[in-house]
DNA sequence: GAGGTGAATGATATCGATATCAAGATATCG
DNA sequence: CGATATCTTGATATCGATATCATTCACCTC
C-alpha cells in the first residue's frame, strides 16, 4: 500500500481511503488509485486489517455430529448443512473457517467473529465448551435447556415424530414399533413426539434401541422381533437406512409392505426415494437449515436480538 | 500479551517466548507465565501473528464442480473430499478456509498460504484464473496439460474405464454401451479408457451421452436404446444412479440382470451397494483422496517437490 | 583476575492496514 | 472582502505479535 501511495503521489491513508471507497476522498482520486492497484494486482493484507479493525469477518464451523470422532466429517447429514452455511456466509462477505473438534482448539478458531457447532456431542458437553469462549454462537441440534449465550436451530423432531405417529393413525395401524437410538437427543425428541401422539389416542409404541444407522442394522432389527414373535404393523425409522432394512427384512420374511406392514424413515434421502418400493419418509430441509443458521450467527455477530428456530418437518408419503 | 508480561514482571518479548515453547527461556520463567496465561485466559493474536509472520496457516477449499454455481456444494462428490482435506489439515496444524467460487474472490482466500481446487472448471478456466495467484495449488480432478504451477491430484478415470472393459470381455459381452457425458474431462477419460480397452479386442462400443446424472435419465436412456432396437448386453454407466434407472427400465422391458445385460455404475455408493439387486460399480476412494490433496499442498508449501497423482480405482463386482 | 562463554532477558523496530485529529485548499455567504 | 463551511489530504499513533540486536549476569578457564 505504501508503494501504491508513492505510485500515485498520494499517502498510504488515501490510498486505503480509495480502495475502501471512502467518500473522504475525491472520485479522480479514487479512480486513479484503483486502477493503479488493479494495474499492479494489489492484494490488501487480511490480517492486518483484520488486527487494525479487531474483527476477522470469519465464522468457524465446528463439525462434532458423532460421538466416534474419527467419522465425523464422512456423514452426509452435517456436509449437507454446511452447504447452505457456506453459501450464506460468503454471499454475506464472511470466510468460513472449517474444523473438527480436535482442530477446534487452534487458535484460529478463537479469532473468528462467531461460531456455527454442527451436533452439541454427548450430554451437551461440547455446546458447554465453546459457550466458554463467548463467542457468538449458533447450535444445530435439538432444542436444549436455553438460557445459555447461544442460539438453537434445528427440525422440529419432535413434530416430526407427531406426523409419522398421525399417519399410522390415519391408516389405522394400531401396533407401531420406534426403531433408533433414544440416547441422541434429536433422535429421543422424534421418539417423544411419536409417543405423545399415539399415547392421546391410546397407544403404545414398542421401542426398539438401535445404535448403528445401517442397513443391516435395520435388518437385523426386524428380525428380532419376527424371532421374538412381536405383532406389529407399522415402523418408524430413524434413518432411512434402517427403514430400508426393515423393509429388506420383511420381504425376506414374506411380509408385504405396505399391506402388512408401513414402514416410515427419516431424512427423506435421494436414496430412499429411489428405492424400491419409494420409501415414506420425514424431510429435513438441510440447505435451509445451513441458511438460517448462518443467518443467526450474523444477526449474533452483529448484536441484532436473535432467538433459537425448530423448522418444520414435512412427512413425505410413498409407497411404504 | 503487555498485561501478562506486566503480571508476570517480564517483559512481552519473554512472555511471547516462554508461550511458543522456545528454549531461550528459563524453564521456571515459562511455567510462570504459561500458568499466568490460563489461568487470565489470554488467547493469542492470530492477525498480529499472521502479520509479523507473513503467512496464515490456512489453506482454502474451493468448491465448484459443476457448471451449474448455485449447486455446486450440495453434490456429496466434493463434500466427501473435504472430509478427508479437513481431518490432515487441521491435524497439521492447518485451517480450513471453505468458499465457493463466487466467495474466492474476497481477500481472506489470497492470504491462504495455499489452494486446494475441487473440479476445474469448464475448459479449465478456473485453474488459468487462480494460477494466476501464484498460490500453492492442488487441483482435484482429471490429469490437465500439466506444465503449470500446480498439482493435480483425482482418480484414474481412464483406468477405471479400461477395468470395466476387462469385466464386460472376461464374461463375454460383445455390444457394450457407455453411458455418461464425455465433455466433461473426467468422464471423457473414463470413455477413453473404456473404448481403448474395447478396441485391442477388436470391439466399438456405443456411446449414450446423458448429461442428467439421476436415475430418471439412466431410465430414458434404456428406453430409447430400446426404442431404438439398438442391441446391446452390457452397459457402463457414469454413475451409480444412471446405473440404476438404467437397471430399473430393464425390469421393467422385461430384461433380467446381468443375464441379458450386464450393468456396471460409477462411485460405489451406499445407495448402489443396497440397491437390489446390488449394484457392481467403480470405486473411487475419496476419503484418501482429500487426504492425498492436503498432503500435496502442505508439501507445496513447505517447498517440497511435489508431483501430480492419479489414484487407483477398484471394480467392485456384485450381482449386476 | 582478565577474558571468554553461554544463558536469560530486554529494547526497539517492524509487519500492513486504519482511526483520529490536524491542516490546507476551495467554495459560499452576508 | 473576510469569515465560515466544505472538501480533500496528510501526519501520527495504533492494533498485538515476533525478529534482531544488545545487554546483563553468572560461571569457567588459564
């Protein structure tokens, strides 16, 4: 910037008045200057700026989904949502720095101008760790106690829950089975909502834990209820693949889906759909999940009043 | 740093050393301060850092893989390999600096000490455009002219290609069609490939060209074989999905699978490993892949010599 | 005991930008 | 025509860290 100024027969300040498009200076100034940076490929040094004006225009994504650290960034479900965050961040002018919870401890991580914590990990405790930092944060995950400095958004699982239970209802199925892992909070607000709906109509679902979200997981569950003799007419996923499990399992054991047996996922995947027969399954909006989270960090970052968001769930009814 | 030094009765420059580890403090001294630091819960300047040390200890991720900008992050394609990019480089101290195209032209991408390009651009415009940078640059994707200043780092398409040949002779099929669209340079090379193979045994494949990678165009694309009384009894597809519905429409004809025609996809998804029957398809590791690209740049800017590399891909046949 | 050696610490300059305050040039007004 | 307002520009200090060179002090050797 100082050769720009010698350059142009100006100092540094109007230079860096110039490039800023400052109205202090004069537009045939401006001009000249800009061109005179164009001209030479001029780079501004980010961290200086950054250090003068003690803000980084940098919100860090920390990617904490599972409890396995080591898979953690192989899931699709926290890369989908890091679409959506990194569209609205960098439209917005904003760097997305990206890290796991191992790298979270970088320095660089406490530089950022807020926080974006993909999965609040076991019992909160990661959600607890960065609310240290006082950093302006927003969570993904199931809505938590609140009164903390950060923000929630998430689906509304537990709404989720209440729509698939309301389907079974509305077709008359009257011996419904849970299938998934009611230790993930998100998961257990799906199970509750699937509970509290058929509880007012007086129904009882039967639980069934499954830690893996795998196909053979799904399988392997159907199986052990047909072993276990247990009457049944309706299931609801956690996950698409564990319904496309389930329903391998059926087939195999000569049930028919949907007549003897409906059958419901969750995430609504490409994979799901074009599965045959298409499953049923509750949708996420992911992209606008990354959306609005980014949107809240902003908002944070900028000291506008922000508040926790569930977004709605759509059930999508296919063939099963 | 100035207030710890106060506390502490040294002065900054010893409170820096005794922080970073540097031996030409006293042991004793550096306990001190280093107790002093968390208990105060002083957190390092990075701009300030950055500044005096002229470099960022970060490396951007550029995303853009397909022509169409407003998808480019929701493909799983590159965000599986960002999983890989992100666990080596943070685990090397690294950040990770995501942006799109459309963000890369913001400053905080030109402090990067380095590049990592997912997908070239249509006829390589975006790899002329952050050469230009003069950047260390790892580029993902299909081996370009090279001779530039960057490195290239993507699977073997061509290889990939030639094994596919390999199956479809070993199990003699003689009227084998591709299905794919070869502008784009890594399918091009995956054709290239294919028909090389093809052609040493004295046999010319039809080519299908298909632009749409969904199951819905894999479908078409049967049909209008059919439609078309082409005869054929083996077809590679350019990606799971087209694998797929092209599967799909030959149920449908009436055809069986592989007993009439052999069906080979591309990408090994989960999708097409549990799709029934299970689809036989290319692997292409991208896992290692993202790793193999972090390792590249860091050499790059560590100043090692560094070579482009093509990784292998493996067959897996299943049933189809 | 003079000179040399090495360990520990400090003073100062510096990285590249911007905020603040000051000042010169020009325009406007009564 | 002088005074005030407006526009434009500049000098200096500053953000928070580290490199370089200088200094102090204890200890060792001959």
């Amino acid at each position: 910037m100082a050769d720009l100024a010698e350059l142009a027969g100006v100092s540094k300040i109007t230079v860096s008045r110039a490039l800023s498009e400052s109205p202090l200076v004069n537009a045939e100034t401006r001009e000249r200057v800009q061109a005179l940076a164009r001209k030479h490929g001029y780079k501004l040094n980010v961290s200086a700026r950054n250090l003068r004006l003690r803000r980084s225009h940098t919100v860090a994504v920390i990617v904490e989904m599972k409890p396995s650290t080591e898979r953690t960034m192989w899931d699709p479900y926290p890369l989908s949502l890091l679409g959506g965050i990194s569209q609205e961040l960098t439209s917005a002018g904003y760097s997305v720095l990206l890290t796991t919870r191992q790298g979270a401890s970088h320095a660089a991580v406490q530089a950022a101008d807020g926080l974006i914590l993909l999965g609040q990990g076991a019992r909160q405790d990661a959600v607890r760790l960065y609310d240290k930092l006082g950093l302006p944060m927003v969570v993904w995950g199931a809505a938590g106690d609140g009164g903390d400095n950060h923000t929630v958004v998430g689906s509304d699982n537990h709404q989720g829950g209440v729509e698939v239970a309301e389907r079974f209802l509305s077709i008359g199925r009257r011996h419904p089975v849970f299938i998934g892992n009611p230790d993930h909070p998100e998961m257990a607000q799906r199970l509750f909502g699937f509970i509290d709906e058929l509880t007012r109509h007086g129904i009882k679902p039967l639980l069934l834990r499954r830690v893996d979200f795998t196909l053979e997981s799904g399988v392997d569950a159907v199986r052990s209820l047909w072993a276990r003799k247990v009457r049944f007419d309706a299931i609801f996923a956690c996950s698409d693949l564990l319904a496309m499990g389930a329903i391998r399992a059926l087939v195999e054991l000569g049930q028919t889906v949907p007549n003897d047996v409906s059958v419901i996922g969750y995430d609504d995947t490409p994979l799901g759909a074009s599965f045959l027969p298409p499953l049923s399954s509750v949708r996420q909006n992911w992209q606008e999940g990354g959306v609005l989270l980014a949107r809240k960090v902003l908002a944070m970052i900028h000291g506008q009043p922000v508040q926790s968001q569930m977004m709605a769930t759509t059930l999508v009814v296919r063939a099963t």
